[in-house]
C-alpha cells in the first residue's frame, strides 16, 4: 500500500499552497503587513522579514502568460523570465498584485533586463550579486549590498531594521530550513519513504505557507509521521534511486519528475534552488548578522557563479548519502549557465563517481511529455 494514502489533510494543504496562498496574501494586506516579492534564493529573506515583511516568491512555472510576454520579450528567452513577466504585465499573479516591492538580484543577464521593464508595474530593488564567491571582495560586496537592502527596505516602509530584529528572524528561518531539511532527508531511506513527487508537493508549497511557525510545525509533525509509518514497514518497492539537478523545480517542471517516476525510478533528492539550495546550509546565529548573511547566501552553488565548486561538492556528497544511481539534469531552454556546466556536472558525476547521467531541456509546455517518457524509460532501463 502507498504511504501517500494513509498522509494526514496536512499534506494535501502543502499541495494546494500555492492556490490558496492567494487568498492569505490578501488577507496579510488587510492587516496591513508588507509583502515582498521575490525571485531567487539568494535573496536574504530575513531582512525582509525583521522589517516586518512577509516574503513570497514571484517566480512563475506556467506557460499561461508566456504568449502575452512574447509581444515584448524575445521568444528564444527562459521560460521562468517570460512566464513571471507574462504575470506581472497581465495582473494575473495575485502575489505580484499584492506584493509592496519586488526585490531582485544579478543572478542572469535576462532577469537584469526584465527587471528594468518590472518598474514600470511596482517599485524594484535590484541586488547586485558578485560573479565569484571566493574573496574577501566579493564576500564584502554582497555584505554591502545586504546592508544595502536594509536600508532601501527601512526607507521604503519607514520602519527601522535592528540587528536584535535580524537575529530573531535568522532563527526563525533557520528553523524553517532545519524543518524542512529533515523531512526531505526522507528521502534517503531505502527503500523510499515517499516519492519525489510527495516530497517536491511539501518543499515547493512550504514556500507559500506565510505563517512560518506553523508551517514549521506542519512540517515536523509530517516528517514524524512518516518515519513512524515507514518504522511500521509501509514504504515503497526498491527502484533505482534518481537525482535531479540543475535549474529550478516546480509546477510546470514537474512534468520531469513525474516522466522518471512513471517510467521505473524515484527521485529521492533535489539539488536545485526549490530544495536543497536553498535550505542546506544554516545562517551562522554566532557571528555578526551580516557577516553570517553574506556568508551563507554566498555559499549557494548556483551556475551564475564562476567557478562553482559549492554545486559539485553539493552533488557529490548527495550522491554519496542517498546512494544516488543515476544524475538527471533539468535545464530551462536559454538557461546558458546552468546549459554550458552540463558538461562539467556530466564529467564529475561519471569519471568521480561512475554515475549515470543525462541533461534534459524543456520549457513550460507539455509539448515535450512524449519525448520525456522515451527518454526516461531508455535511462531507467540502462540503470
């Protein structure tokens, strides 16, 4: 028997997060609190936060909007670009609607760009990220734009950030992060606990539960249950166990998981930003406030940073610890970072580790669902 029937309604709610998010975002803007729209990990969320903000990610995964963006944006452009700016332009994202400010950050050159049009529908603070993360320049660049954000956040809601305030709100996340790390760490039972796609549904919603000690709370109390379920002997078969890598994970990208998981395998690890990226490393609550910040957001292994030893060192010691068999890596079409270290991911995972791996590049539509199959299943079956 699937564990996911015997999951209590709390699981169902982390499903439909991001729907009925909708309705708690207006309901914050009738009390007045401050959404901040965002659309990259590296964004430091707990200056937001010690502001009083709450924040919400406006990275869109949907091809609705996309044909309305094309009349402005190029067609050969990430999907992830043209599907948010679609949202902003058409007011069809009440997270964007409701959203104060959006803050952005230097992460690709089309995201610099779309930011510029994005001022014209709300106001925009761009961060300007280091192109490498060693150095005591880059380390204090991105320190400087940290402080940067606190002042633009305390000018624009006329409130003041205290470092006792940021401190408080780097607890709070950390123990966001912790939570959640824990229950996709499921994912290293073998036989599986859970899906990919159960453990994509929690991570991915969490993001838009904006109640973070309840969602902390609904968080434990699921990773509890399934331990105890799997204690009890419900888990899944035995089957080849897959990591996915590369671009970021979710809504319509899932159809990926869902090709792996129909064709004979499990995805039982995430290393994109929906997952692990984001929630691995904890901000250091000892050191100065914006020297652990700058610490640990800089530490994100993303493919904008050159060179990026923090992602191979990220896969390989998933690999390692989830008895990973084979390496799937998602790349959004025009995503040129994440597409050119293909080859060197293909190299680590296969001369280092012996690993299977393969590059897949798709968009927001379900064009490419019958090609995703064929090249699933003759994946799994080389396993």
């Amino acid at each position: 028997m699937r564990l996911l029937k015997n999951l209590p309604e709390i699981f169902d709610s982390f499903s439909e997060a991001r729907k009925n998010g909708f309705i708690s975002a207006k309901e914050l803007k009738d009390k007045n609190i401050p959404l901040v729209g965002t659309f990259c990990t590296y964004m430091p969320q707990e200056i937001a936060m010690a502001a009083g903000a709450v924040v919400v990610s406006l990275c869109s995964t949907s091809d609705e909007t996309i044909g309305e963006a094309e009349r402005d944006l190029p067609r050969n452009l990430c999907p992830l670009i043209k599907s948010s700016y679609g949202f902003a332009k058409t007011d069809k994202c009440p997270y964007f609607y409701f959203s104060d400010i959006i803050v952005g950050e230097t992460t690709c050159d089309g995201k610099k760009k779309m930011y510029e049009y994005l001022g014209e529908f709300k106001p925009v603070h761009v961060m300007q990220l280091p192109n490498c993360q060693k150095g005591e320049k880059s380390f204090e660049l991105w320190k400087s734009e940290i402080v940067r954000l606190k002042e633009k956040l305390e000018e624009f809601f006329e409130v003041k950030i205290s470092e006792d305030k940021i401190k408080e709100a780097i607890i709070l996340k950390n123990m966001e992060r912790q939570g959640l790390k824990d229950f996709y760490s499921l994912g290293k039972l073998n036989p599986p606990a859970l899906s990919g796609t159960d453990i994509l549904k929690v991570v991915y919603g969490a993001t838009f539960k904006f109640d973070k000690e309840q969602c902390i709370e609904e968080v434990r109390s699921i990773t509890e249950k399934v331990k105890r379920e799997y204690e009890e002997g419900k888990r899944l078969d035995s089957k080849p166990r897959i990591l996915i890598t590369g671009c970021p994970i979710g809504g319509a990208t899932e159809k990926v998981v869902k090709a792996i998981e129909d064709n004979g395998a499990y995805v039982v690890a995430f290393e994109n930003c929906t997952v692990s990226k984001a929630n691995d490393l904890l901000v250091d609550e000892n050191k100065d406030v914006f020297d652990a910040l700058a610490e640990k957001y800089l530490s994100i292994g993303c493919s904008c940073m050159s060179p990026n030893p923090n992602r191979l060192e990220s896969i390989g010691r998933i690999i390692e610890e989830y008895k990973i068999d084979g390496v799937v890596d998602v790349i959004l079409q025009a995503c040129h970072t994440y597409a050119v270290e293909t080859l060197s991911i293909k190299r680590f995972t296969n001369d280092k580790f012996n690993i299977p791996y393969m590059a897949i590049e798709t968009d927001y539509s379900q064009s490419d669902i019958a090609q995703l199959n064929t090249r699933m299943t003759a994946f799994i079956e080389m396993l």
